[in-house]
C-alpha cells in the first residue's frame, strides 16, 4: 500500500521520453494504441496516456490495477487498467506496440514462464510492432552483486523505513530480497511487515533466444536510458527492444 511513496523519486518522465525516442528511431510511425504488460500502478501507462496514446495496462495484482485505476480518473478514456497474468491474459484487441517496464521480465524465473509471456504477448501484437522491456543483465548482477540496502522516506507525517537484503544464487541465476517495511505516524507505528522477492537475471543471449521463439526478432540491446550504449559489466538495467515477426 505504500509503493508509490516508496517509488516518488522514480523519473517516469524520463522513462516515458525513452520510449519515444525509441518509437521514433525504430517505428515507421508512432504507436496509437500501447500494452503495458506489467503495468503496476500506472506510472508509465498514465503518462504515456498523456502524451496521446491509448494504453491497456495489464497486471496480476488486484490492488495495483485498483490503485491504478483511481489515478486514472483525468485521462479522459485514453487508458483502461486490467487485471490479469503477463503469461495468459487475453484482449480482444492487438497493439501498436508492448512496453513492459521496471523488472518485470526478472520476476519470471523460469525459460517456461518466459517464453509463455513472450508468445502471449506477441499475440496481442500487429505485426512489425515493437516490445520495449529492460531487465536485470546477469554479467552486471554477478560482477556488482547486489547489497543490503536502506531506504528512507518522509511523506508529511509519514516515516517509512525499508531494508533490502537480497541472497545470490549464481547457479540458478537467482536473486532472494527480503523487504523489510516500517512506517510510523508521528512516532506511532502503523506499519510493520516483510515481503520475499525472488527474481532471476539474464544473459542478452538467453533473452533473445526465448524472444525468436515467441516471434520476435531483437533490434538492439542497450544500457537502461540510452540506446547509444551497449550493456556491459558495469550496466545492471538494460533495455531490449524487439520487434514482432
């Protein structure tokens, strides 16, 4: 219930200028209709509804797409919010364009539930449509190595506290993070739980493989915001941009 305070200082803005710069570079024109596949609590479905598009958002969490939706209420029609699996969610309609943003894909964690969402999406797109997704890149993750962290966030009279404790499994290219969540209310806890991620990290070899199959072709891979670079040891986000077959 606290993501969006958790995630304030994330720059959708500039996330969502990214994209156009990337439907403009690799699209013949520029995408009408957008799937957000994994759309969270709308943060780049609702800006990007802002720009003009039309935007589906799909994700698995009830309470996200809830959210999500009461943030929707200004964009006059431009984007509906579904709830539904990234694996086998099913619209009576085919896109422009996919764009599937902030780790997603990492939290598929086998070949099989990839490569069902890969097709799955590739189903809902025309054909020459781009799919936009970034990922955690494995040579990064194993030569950085994630690290516990401390977050810490003041919202008014809210204090919330957040510790991230992840484990590396390079054997199963597996990354446990357990969320630690304290918040108070002028000194009063009202808050106080845990959560377990697990996610996987990829090679651009093991996504592109699994992105041939589903029907797509990769147009290029590059560091997170910047499609003149290339993703490297140094580069933990990168950016995949694919085009459906």
């Amino acid at each position: 219930m606290y993501y969006d305070i958790i995630y304030a200082d994330k720059n959708y803005e500039e996330e969502c200028a990214f994209l156009t710069r990337i439907f403009k570079r690799f699209s013949d024109r520029m995408p009408k209709t957008i799937l957000d596949a994994g759309c969270g609590t709308g943060g780049h479905a609702l800006r990007l509804a802002a720009m003009g598009h039309l935007v589906t958002g799909v994700d698995a969490s009830k309470y996200m797409i809830s959210v999500a939706r009461a943030k929707s209420s200004t964009t006059s029609g431009l984007v509906d919010f579904v709830v539904g699996d990234v694996r086998n969610f099913s619209l009576p309609q085919e896109f422009d364009a996919c764009i599937s943003m902030f780790s997603v894909i990492n939290y598929l964690i086998s070949n099989e539930d990839l490569e069902m969402a890969f097709r799955n999406i590739r189903r809902h797109l025309k054909g020459d449509s781009l799919f936009v997704f970034d990922f955690w890149y494995s040579p990064a993750v194993l030569a950085i190595r994630p690290e516990r962290r401390k977050k810490e966030i003041w919202d008014g009279r809210l204090h919330i506290v957040r510790w991230a404790r992840p484990r590396l499994n390079p054997k199963r290219s597996i990354c446990e993070v357990r969320f630690d969540l304290r918040v108070t209310d002028e000194a009063k806890l009202v808050y106080s739980g845990s959560e377990r991620h697990v996610v996987r990290y990829y090679g651009s070899d093991e996504i592109e493989r699994l992105l041939n199959l589903a029907g797509f072709k990769v147009v290029t891979t590059c560091k997170f915001l910047d499609l003149k670079e290339p993703p490297s040891e140094s580069t933990w986000d990168a950016s995949v941009i694919a085009r459906a077959r």
